[in-house]
C-alpha cells in the first residue's frame, strides 16, 4: 500500500512539473517585450532592464498567497536589489487605485506596473497569482515558478543567471 501510495505522488508530481512546464512562455524564450506604466506614469519597458536578471511578479489584490507575500517580498528586494536585479510587480487587471494602496501599505520600493487591461499576463499565459518569470541577462525566459517565491529562491536564480 505504501508503495502504491508513494507511485501514485510521484506520478500526480511529475503530472503536475510536466503541465506547469508546458504553460506560459517557454524556457529559453525570448521574453516579450512590453511597455507598462509605473504608478508614477512613467512608461517602463521590459527591454530597459537588459543586462540584469530580471523578475516579472504578476499579482492582484484578491490573491491570498500575494498579500502575505508582499513584505516579504519588499524586504528581500531591498537587500538584493542592486545585485543586477530588478523586480517588475506587474499587477493583473486592476485599476491604478489597487497598486497604490498596496504599495502605500507595504511601503514597496520595487516598481510596480499596471497591466489594467490584463494584455502583458495574457501574453505571459498567466492563468494563477501569483505567477513569477524570471529573465536572463539575455532577455530570455529562464524559469517560470507559480506560487510564493522566497529570498533564498531569488538568490540562487541571480547566482545562476548571473554567470551566463
């Protein structure tokens, strides 16, 4: 029985790698490039970010893993964010108004851009929140991780694309 039990989570876990593989923009892609406005109004481009590893964070406000994640997710930032890396939260198919309160109340220093209309997560096959895509110094897709990233998780992605 504990066999069977033991194949039968091995089987749904590599079900579950191979489905997660096969969504969004495929590893070794190029990422597609996009133009976003910053809460400041500012137009910000994926390919301005070029030469540094680059985290695409897409969340919206209903998300129960992305509001616990939020500080968090601005402490580690503010460690690591000189270290050729940059973090993009992108925020899913909300208006301006829900980007600014969580930033306000997260106090996050990352940029954050508005998808409002929800064309950049549609082009990333974004389908659950919070989905991340990490790009290579190259502009191309390296990993894509659906759920909660953590610090020692963004460390080793920049250690690794780092030496490309």
């Amino acid at each position: 029985m504990k066999t069977t039990c033991w194949l039968g989570g091995l089987a749904a876990l590599l079900l579950f790698s191979c489905t997660e593989e096969q969504k969004g923009i495929p590893k070794g892609s190029l990422a597609p490039d996009f133009e976003a406005l910053d809460l400041q109004g500012i137009p910000r481009r994926l390919s301005d970010f070029k030469g540094k590893v680059v985290m695409l964070y897409f969340w919206a406000d209903w998300c129960p893993t992305c509001r616990k994640e939020f500080p968090e997710t601005q402490a580690y930032y503010q460690k690591i964010q000189n270290n050729n890396f940059e973090l993009l939260a992108i925020n899913v198919a909300q208006p301006s108004k829900v980007s600014r309160e969580f930033q306000q109340k997260y106090k996050a220093t990352f940029p954050m851009l508005l998808d409002t209309a929800g064309t950049i997560s549609r082009q990333y096959g974004v389908e659950e929140l919070p989905t991340n895509y990490f790009i290579d110094p190259q502009g191309k897709v390296a990993r894509r991780i659906v759920g909660w990233v953590g610090e020692q998780q963004v460390r080793v992605m920049i250690n690794q694309l780092s030496k490309k």
